[in-house]
C-alpha cells in the first residue's frame, strides 16, 4: 500500500488528519518527504504504526509510554511490550481500589443524606470511620428500625 496522502492514511485507521500531524509533532510518526507529485506519501509501514499507537491508547497507554514501546527503530520486543502492559494492569488495579472505595463513599453519602438529617447530608459525614452516636441519634435510629453507627460503617 505504497504512495498514501495523509488523508487517505487517517481514513485508513479511523482517525482526523490533524490526529496525524499530532503524533508527527510528538515524533510517533514520522514525516516523509514529498513524492514528485508534491505530496507526501504514506507507506504501509506508516499504516500499521498507525494502527499500534491507535490501538495502544485504547488500552490506556500515554503518548510517552508508547513511544517508549516504539523505540528509535521499528519497535520494542514482545518482552518489552508485555512489561509494559503488566504495569498498566497494575495501575490500573491500583484505580479500580481507588474507586471501589469512592463509590462505597458516595454510596454512604447517598445513604446518610436520603436517610439521615440535613445537618449530617450538610456536612459531607462520610468517611471511612463510624460518626460519633449521640444518645438522639441512636434512639432515632433504633425507632427506624436501622443503626446508625453500622450506616456510617457499610460501604
């Protein structure tokens, strides 16, 4: 697939032109001469690096980490490519329990305000450990039928 204008090489990969010229500006692609038609041209080499930066930022990879990947030359080693994906999926562990432990915090939050008073919803009372009982406040809770100390603790 010799002689590809920069149109036809975006096309080719579902991506815009000026997505091109941004990875040439961050030296992922490089930028060929131009043919005798006055336009430069594309190879399939061009196409299928394309197509790997494309598809490693689909798998969260930065522009940095990929041109780590790539090299100087045509590319890494499956080696250096299966480090690199470990660690992504070590980050992105490492996210997930970030997250998990948010979404319990909104979950109480939720919880607090749609079940508690306005003074608690107020103030943001969610963290990780029980609030302080106060003797209404538990008997307001026992009448409800829910303890309020276990409300502040489940994720």
């Amino acid at each position: 697939m010799q002689g590809l204008t920069i149109g036809k090489l975006a096309a080719a990969e579902g991506v815009g032109v000026e997505t091109v010229r941004f990875y040439q500006r961050r030296g992922l692609l490089t930028l060929p001469d131009r043919a005798g038609s006055g336009f430069r041209e594309y190879t399939d080499d061009d196409r299928q690096r394309l197509a790997f930066i494309r598809r490693a930022r689909q798998l969260g990879f930065s522009l940095g980490e990929i041109g780590d990947l790539l090299g100087a030359g045509d590319g890494r080693s499956t080696d250096d490519v299966i480090r690199a994906a470990e660690a992504k999926l070590a980050t992105i562990s490492e996210q997930i329990t970030e997250l998990t432990l948010l979404q319990g915090r909104l979950r109480r939050l939720v919880r607090v305000c749609a079940h508690g008073d306005s003074v608690e919803c107020v103030a943001l009372h969610v963290s990780d450990s029980p609030p302080e009982a106060s003797p209404d406040r538990v008997a307001s809770a026992v009448s409800e039928g829910t303890s309020a100390v276990s409300e502040g603790a489940m994720p």
